[in-house]
C-alpha cells in the first residue's frame, strides 16, 4: 500500500454500513476491537494504520509500489489457502474483547445516536455474529443490509451525498472563465478578517490584511496566528509550513497596497453607510481588473453597489463564522454583476476549500433569510409564553445542534436583534411582529448573550475554556410575566420547521436559489441543518407534500408565515415533489 494512500470503510456516513460481507470478514482479518472502530466511524485510516492493524503486508513509496505489490503476490499465491480460511474463520471474542466492544456500543448510543441506526446495527452485527461462520454471517448481513438500505436516515443520506456531488458540478462549471487569484486583500481585520486572511494564506494565496486602527490590525493577526498553532499542535502542519503560511498575510493600515490584489473582501462593520463608503473608497485604490466583494449577512448588494463606477465587477461574498470550520460560503449577484465577478469569486472559494452557492439578491439571501422565520416561529411561541429551554429542548431533539434561544446567544443578541430589524423591513408581511420579541428585550437590557456571558442562558468558563450554558432567572423575569408554560413539543416541532421550510421553498419560488439540491446543501452547510432529514425539501419530500400542506392549514391561524407558498401549492395539485 502507498504510504500516502487511505483505507476506510465509509458507509455509515450514507446511512448504511459496509455490505458484500464487510462486516463479516474485517473482523475476522483484523483486531475485532479495531474494525469495529472503523465500521462504525466511517473515517479514513492512514496507511500506517492499516499496516499496524494487519490489513496490509506492506507499506512503500508510491514510486515503488508496483514493484513492491508484484513480489508480495508471489509470497501470498504460496499460502493462498490459509489466507482464505482466515477470512472464513469463526472469531472466539475473550472477555478483553467482548468488554471493549461493549464499550462502543455504549458509546454508538450517544454517538451518533438514535437517528443514525447504522451504526449501532452493524456493532450488533459484528458481535452477535463472531462466533458464527463466515457463510452464516453474511446472511445476517444481507437480511440486515437490505432493512437499513430502505431506512428513511439511508434514504435522506444517500439524497445528501448526490446533492453534494451536484452542487460541486455546478460550482465547477460555474468557475469556468475565471480569472486568477493569486492575491487578495481582506479590508476590516477582527476575528472574521483574520479567519479569512488565515484561510487564504493557508491555501497558498497571498493576503493583504488591512484596517484603520491598529488594535484591530492586531487582533486579525492574532486570530490568524491562533488558527496556525491549532493547526500545529493538531499535527496537521508542521511549524515551518505554518510560518511559510504565515508569511503570506500582509498587515498594513495603508491602502496603497491594494494595486496589485485581483479581489478585494470587505469585512467592515454591517452597516450600509459605512460599507457603501469603504467600498466606493476601495474602488479608487485597485486596478480596474480586481473583483470587489463584500463579507455582508444581510444587506442588499444591488444598494451596497450603489454609487459604485464598477458595479458589474461588485458581489457580495458571505461567508461564516468561524471561518476555518464553516464549510459554506454564499456568492451573491447583484443585479449588475457580470458573469465573470461570479466565475472568480466562486472560484476564489474554491481554492479556499469552501462549497460556494451562487445566490440572487435577496433580504437575507438564502441562509439567513430562512433561518429567520425558524426564529420568529420560536419567538411568537415565547410570546405566547412557551418556555423557551422546552423550545430548545424539542428543537435539539429533532435533530438540531442546538436550540434557537441558544444559537441566539452564540451568534450575539445584538447580531440577532439588527439581523431581525433588517428582515422586518425588508419583509414586513412575514417578518414584522406586533409584539416585542425576547431577543429584543434580552438586548435592550445590555444581555448579549455569550459575549456578555447573559442572554437567555448564563455563561460560566468551563475548565476546557469554553462556554457552560446555565439557567438564569433574570432571564425569565425579563421575558416572562407569569411562570412559563409548556405545550406538545411536537407542536413546537412543526411550528419551526413549517416556518423553515416554507421560507426555503419560496426562495426556490422567487430564483433567490437555482435548484432544490442547492437549497438543501447550503441549509446543512450553513445552519447545521439535521443531515439525516436531508436538507428542507428533502424533509418536505419525505413526510408529503400534500401531508405537509396539510399540517400548515392547522396553523393557518397564526398568519402570514404559515401561508402555504403557491409552488407547493402547485405541486400538492399535480402530485409533483421536488426531488421526485
């Protein structure tokens, strides 16, 4: 085996486990302890490990290979026999073993969990089937296969990983024409400049940082620096390839060295003005090729590009936070940028390692402005004076990361409450409320959340440095006047998720997004959307387009937001789906 080649067995990351006997002969050829680590995970093993666990004889340069695999074949053809008998073997588990094994499957419970049954099932498998023969074995397996590979979880996976591949189709196609970007200039540092300078100068690009004020110069750097000694530290570049890296980012408070960029991401504070004047300065100091970009959340490009000479070569250019993990970034057409401005930027993300999604101007674009309504449903129910912990609780339950009061603190409730003024004006039909929601009373009583350490929850530092959420009865005297109630959580459920979906259809309906598979991929990439569900259509898809309209009329009742979108309409009319 190549010293640079990888070994895995990914199927659970489809909702499967391995079929044709893979769980029957890997712990037969292996460590039992050890496949079941790797079934079960679905990542990829070095080649070391792969030899350390005995699945290969050998490993080499890949220069050698060849040669090297020609005189192992000739050693094996001499104990062929022995080596099939091998694979057939029953496997006598000691109690090491079976102990070990146990323990995965504890943690298989909590790890993936309930919602991804593939996991577990092939854990079952490989233990209760270990001291069977091969042939009997993989009976079970068969039988077992052919249940899972039905499962809605396989189903909605399987839907993701072809959605994957039709995205990064799109995006390559739609780089095609670009012109090249060796050098980029970052405008606001910060913890988001830095991330992105980080993150170019990773991939090999050079990076002008630039701010107005020094302090802020020196906190992009230190974000940049922090980022590389993570990746120190988790071995995944050596220190002189980090410093090299390092290199390539440019600090300065000079906008003279911006002449020689080709794209230009402003990240200054998301205020219109204050954009619109940075952006129509930046013009005057880059040549007349460089695309100009603009890191926005929300506000329109088509009125950042106002008072722009260029605006066929202005987009806007979203990406998230932090901006070494968040694999989504969204490109947004405004509606004089070129097809070229698109092809470089998309390309620009690309070379980031990032899944760019092109997108029309819109308020929000895509992933904010869906997300929203999935806010406001939660705040018209605490309003109603549902708890919002039991909110939190229903909506991690069917499958979200975490809560919307709690992704409310950690994006910031200063964020959240400006985020939610620009929807409401942008959007008023669906997104003004007559009511003063809880994230506005929170912030009006200087609580933003883990930035303040107070917002709907308290923050205490943990040991590990990190954030501990915990209940906070200033909180629910500001939010609530009497105690907090509870409902069905599976009402909560739907609430949100109509409200969610609805959005995320109508930016289908409006051309705001091309394609329902890139809807759905960048509602996973972006929000941390359930994977098992699928995406927002492919849930709609799974529970029935007339059975999902159909929940939406018992709520008819709450307005606006739970208006059944007309191209569902359509579609529950005509039998149609968007994936069918």
């Amino acid at each position: 085996m190549s010293e640079r080649a990888k070994v895995g067995l990914p199927e659970v990351n489809l909702g499967l486990f391995p079929g044709y006997a893979g769980t029957v002969r890997l712990p037969r050829m292996i460590d039992p302890v050890t496949a079941m680590q790797w079934i079960s995970t679905g990542k990829p093993q070095s080649a070391q490990s792969a030899l350390d666990a005995g699945l290969v004889a050998r490993v080499c340069d890949a220069e050698s290979l060849l040669d090297v695999a020609i005189s192992e074949l000739d050693s094996v053809a001499t104990h062929m026999t022995e080596i099939r008998a091998r694979k057939q073997q029953k496997v006598t588990a000691d109690d090491t073993t079976r102990k070990k094994l146990d323990q995965i499957s504890v943690g298989l419970d909590v790890r993936p969990g309930p919602n991804y049954p593939a996991a577990s099932l092939a854990m079952s498998l490989v233990v209760n089937q270990l001291d069977n023969p091969a042939e009997q074995a993989g009976l079970a397996e068969a039988r077992a296969f052919a249940d899972i590979l039905t499962s809605p979880t396989a189903i909605n996976l399987l839907s993701v990983f072809m959605n994957e591949q039709a995205v990064a189709r799109v995006a390559k196609r739609t780089a095609a024409g670009a012109r090249s970007t060796d050098n980029v200039a970052v405008i606001g540092a910060g913890i988001m400049g830095g991330g992105i300078a980080y993150q170019s100068s990773l991939k090999g690009i050079g990076a002008v940082l630039k701010d107005i004020q020094p302090e802020a110069l020196e906190a992009g750097m230190n974000e940049a620096i922090r980022n590389f000694s993570t990746q120190v530290a988790k071995g995944r570049l050596s220190e002189k390839e980090a410093q090299l890296a390092q290199a390539r980012i440019s600090p300065t408070l000079d906008s003279g060295s911006l002449s020689d960029v080709d794209l230009v991401v402003e990240a200054v504070v998301e205020n219109t003005a204050i954009k619109q004047s940075v952006l129509k300065d930046l013009e005057a100091h880059i040549s007349s090729n460089c695309v100009l970009t603009s890191n926005t959340s929300t506000i329109s490009i088509t009125r950042l590009a106002q008072g722009l000479s260029r605006p066929e070569q202005f987009c806007g250019l979203h990406f998230f936070n932090p901006v070494p993990a968040m694999p989504l970034v969204e490109i947004i057409r405004g509606k004089k940028t070129s097809d070229t401005t698109i092809a470089t930027t998309v390309q620009y993300a690309l070379q980031l390692g990032k899944n760019p999604i092109v997108v029309n101007d819109s308020p929000g674009f895509l992933v904010n402005r869906v997300l929203f309504p999935y806010i406001i449903a939660a705040q018209m129910l605490i309003a109603e004076g549902v708890d919002f912990r039991q909110i939190d609780e229903a909506m991690q339950s069917w499958g979200w990361p975490m809560g919307p009061a709690y992704l409310s603190d950690v994006i910031g409730l200063d964020t959240m409450t400006h985020c939610l003024d620009v929807m409401a004006a942008d959007i008023p039909q669906r997104m003004a409320p007559d009511y003063m929601s809880a994230i506005h009373t929170l912030h009006s009583n200087a609580r933003l959340g883990q930035k303040s350490r107070q917002g709907f929850y308290h923050y205490a530092r943990n040991e590990a440095g990190g954030m501990t959420k915990q209940q906070d009865e200033l909180a629910l005297g500001l939010i609530y006047l009497n105690a907090p109630s509870e409902i069905n959580s599976s009402e909560i459920q739907e609430r949100l998720t109509l409200a969610f979906c609805f959005e995320t259809i109508r930016c289908l309906e409006e051309g705001v997004v091309a394609s329902a598979a890139e809807a759905d991929m960048a509602l996973l990439w972006g929000l941390g959307f359930p994977r098992f569900r699928g995406g927002a259509l492919q849930h709609v898809d799974t529970v029935g387009i007339a059975a999902f309209c159909a929940m939406a009329e018992g709520y008819a009742h709450l307005g606006p937001l739970y208006e059944i979108p007309q191209l569902l309409e359509k579609m529950r009319k005509s039998g149609t789906s968007f994936y069918g």
